[in-house]
C-alpha cells in the first residue's frame, strides 16, 4: 500500500491480486504486466503504459488513468474504473 513505484520498469511482472492502494505508479512501464485482481483504490497510473496487460476483476475505484495506454489490455470484470482520459480504451469500457 502506498508504494512509489513512479517511473519502474515492471514490464511483464506478474501483481495479480497485489494490494496497489493508494500507489504511485506515475509513469511506469507495466506493459503486458498481470494485474488481475489487483486492488488499486486511489492509484496514480497517471502516464503509465499498460499496453498488453491483464487488469481482469482488478479495483481501479479513484485510480487516475490519466494518459494511460490501455492498447490490448484486458480489461474484462474491471470495478469503478474511470476510462475517459485513457488511451486506446475499447468503446465498450467507455461511459457515454
């Protein structure tokens, strides 16, 4: 919880069902990263490229997803997630 993680180079890690409250992941590289499962409550991914990854049941409830690049990523069973200033978000995860 509460981990800064700003920057790092998590390409392909493997976090399903890590605990990433309240974490600083600005910036980071979690590309095809498995997150699922993850509770993210209140994450800054803000510029993080999350092309690839696996974010399936993961809580992304107050996470920031500012300018993340969400191409390929599996998004399916995501709770409270906030897609409008995502990149490359498939129109089905999109609110209206």
């Amino acid at each position: 919880m509460g981990c800064d993680l700003s920057g790092a180079d998590l390409k392909g890690v493997d976090l399903s069902d890590a605990d990433l409250t309240d974490a600083d992941l600005t910036g980071a590289n979690l590309w095809v990263a498995h997150l699922s499962g993850a509770e993210m409550y209140d994450a800054d991914l803000s510029d993080a490229d999350l092309t690839g990854a696996n974010l399936s049941d993961a809580d992304l409830t107050g996470a920031n997803l500012s300018h993340v690049d969400l191409s390929s990523a599996n998004l399916d069973g995501v709770i409270g997630a906030d897609f409008s200033r995502a990149k490359n978000v498939p129109p089905k995860y999109l609110n209206d």
